[in-house]
C-alpha cells in the first residue's frame, strides 16, 4: 500500500503520516506548504527514521497529481489539503471555493485517469450547522453557515455522487470534531500562523506569555458553566482513526460519511483549567461578546466509528494538554 497525503505536512496530516509510516505504510507527501513549513518533514523524518517522499504542488496542478500517482505508485489517498478558517471564509468565498472545492474536483479527475478509487477525506463537523440534537450521529441533517463549512458539505455531496457513478469506488469522508494534542515526540503540532483561530494553541500561547489572555467569547450559554461546549479529540486518536478506515477501505465500497470525536463535551473554561493543572501556569481570560455563528454545544455519537473501523478514542483530556505544552515548549527552542 502507497498514500498519497494531500496536504501531509499540515497540522493533521503530518500526525496521519506519523502514525502510518510507524506500521510499516508508505507515505507520500503532496503539500503547496501555504498553510504549512517544509520543516516539518524534516521533523517527520527524525519520527519516522526516514526521509519522507513529498512533492510541492498546489491539488489544481492536475498533471503533476497524475505523475505523482503514477510515478509513486499511489494505491490509496488520504485528501487533507484545503484552507480551513471559518471567518476568513467568510472575507473569501472565491478563494474558499477554489482551493477546497476546484482541488478536489482536479484530484478526483487524476485519480480517475490513473485509476485509484480509494480515498479517505477529511470532512468536518461543521457540514451538520446548528446542532438539532445531541450528540451527534451521522444521520443528523447537514447544513452550512459559512463558505468554509459548505465547501466541505459540497464535497461531500460530491464525492456521494462519484461513488454512485461506479462500484469501483471506496469512499469515506471522516467528520472531525474539534483536533488537539501533539505527537508524543513534541516535534510535531499545531502550528497557526499569526492569531490561532482554535482555542487550544491561543491558551498554549498566553500560557507561554506570548499573549497576555485568552478571550472568552460568552458566558451566557445554557451549559453548566455558561461557556461554549465542543467535542476535542486528541489529534494522535485522529491519525489512528485515518489509518483505521484506511484499513477497512478496501472491504468498504461506495461512499459513507463517519464521526471521529470522543463523544464527550468540554467547555471552555474545563480546557482552560485542565492546562492550567498541565502546565502549572495560571491563564488569565477575560469574557467579551459572544461571536456571531457561535453554538452552545456540539459534540459527536462517535458509534458508528467504533463499528465500521474498530476504532474509539482512548486518549483524554490531560494527554491532550500536557502533549500540546510540550509541543508549545520544543516550539519556542526551535525559533
């Protein structure tokens, strides 16, 4: 088996391809690197013990896709490559569109050329909107809000269609709840550019006193503490779940959409406090205006996962902390 990781040098990705090349799968990486360093395959490779394959192109380069499958020999593809940030979905539509939606539509014609029909792709939870029920299953109605959340929802709905079209494809579209956490290495983890737009990585900074406070967006929810509930999983327990419906793939014909979360909802100031207790720093926040968008709660019936792959998370919410501070600290020597 050969992986082809679209987008593997990003913050995800470059976990799925730890977690792959450690059972003996060989990866290949194809990264634009506009959300990502090319340091980090360096960093990959003293994980891995290995250099790793990579090519540096942008998805919308359809004949460099074809030769990379071809000359890799890519049987199978993990797509994670996309831009991901809601709000500035919002400022760019047309960008959003182009990347996630014109990048998916040139891979799926390269894979069609060359004749690989098995791939995995990374969705979110964003495609089920405001939630009508909790927790979620897969059977809750999609919606979106933004052009970041329907850029995934029409590629799903894409990728639907594809595999109705021929039984030769495998298809699973794996919606993510909320990543977190860092390789047990630190030498990998998220890395944001300019304000983190996720609440870990912004505490992991005001804890390390690049910025002076965490602001909390509302206290009036109705949760136990007023503050916004969501489902964060670690992302070491995400990797494992790509490789695990990687694994099923084959077995698994036509299309199907499957929640990765752990199915347990943290508010906000549960994730402030548990890093508090992680890295023995006191984070001062300060509550503001709740954002527009903003849900109460949202958090995963991850069951189906646990059926289709034989996978659950098993990693909770102190591994997530102490594994983003070390990252955080090995991240401040590298600079």
């Amino acid at each position: 088996m050969t992986v082809l990781v679209t987008g593997g040098a990003g913050y995800i990705g470059s976990h799925i391809v730890a977690v792959l090349a450690k059972s003996g799968i060989r990866c290949v990486v194809l990264d634009n690197f506009v959300n990502s360093d090319p340091s980090v395959l360096e960093r990959l490779a003293r994980i891995t013990g290995a250099p790793v394959e990579h090519v540096r192109a942008d998805l919308r380069e359809r004949s460099v896709v074809v030769d990379t499958l071809r000359r890799f020999g890519v049987t199978d593809v993990i797509h994670m490559a996309g831009l991901k940030a809601v709000g500035e979905s919002v400022g760019h539509p047309i960008e959003y569109y182009g990347c996630n939606i014109q990048g998916t539509i040139s891979l799926l014609e390269a894979m069609q050329e060359v004749g690989v029909h098995r791939l995995v792709f990374s969705s979110s939870a964003t495609v089920y909107g405001d939630p009508r029920y909790l927790p979620l299953d897969e059977s809750h109605p999609t919606s979106a809000t933004n052009p970041y959340g329907r850029s995934k929802l029409h590629i799903e709905e894409m990728l639907h269609d594809v595999a109705r079209s021929s039984e030769s494809w495998h298809i699973v579209c794996l919606r993510y709840f909320n990543p977190v956490g860092a390789h047990p290495s630190a030498l990998i983890g998220e890395d944001p550019a300019g304000i983190p737009n996720n609440l870990m990585p912004f505490v992991a900074q005001v804890a390390a006193g690049l910025r002076p406070e965490l602001q909390v967006f509302g206290n009036d929810y109705p949760t136990a503490d007023g503050t916004g509930v969501r489902d964060f999983i670690h992302v070491m327990d995400l990797a494992e779940g790509h490789q695990a419906a990687l694994q099923a793939l084959p077995n698994r014909p036509g299309w199907e959409a499957v929640n990765l979360g752990t199915g347990v909802g943290y508010s906000v100031l549960d994730m402030v406090k548990a890093f508090e207790q992680a890295s023995g720093v006191a984070i001062p926040y300060r509550v503001v205006a709740r954002r527009s968008g903003d849900i109460a709660a949202c958090y995963a019936d991850p069951a189906l996962a646990r059926q289709r792959f034989g996978w659950h998370a098993r990693r909770g919410l102190e591994d997530m902390c102490h594994s983003t501070w070390a990252w955080q600290k090995m991240r401040r020597s590298m600079v």
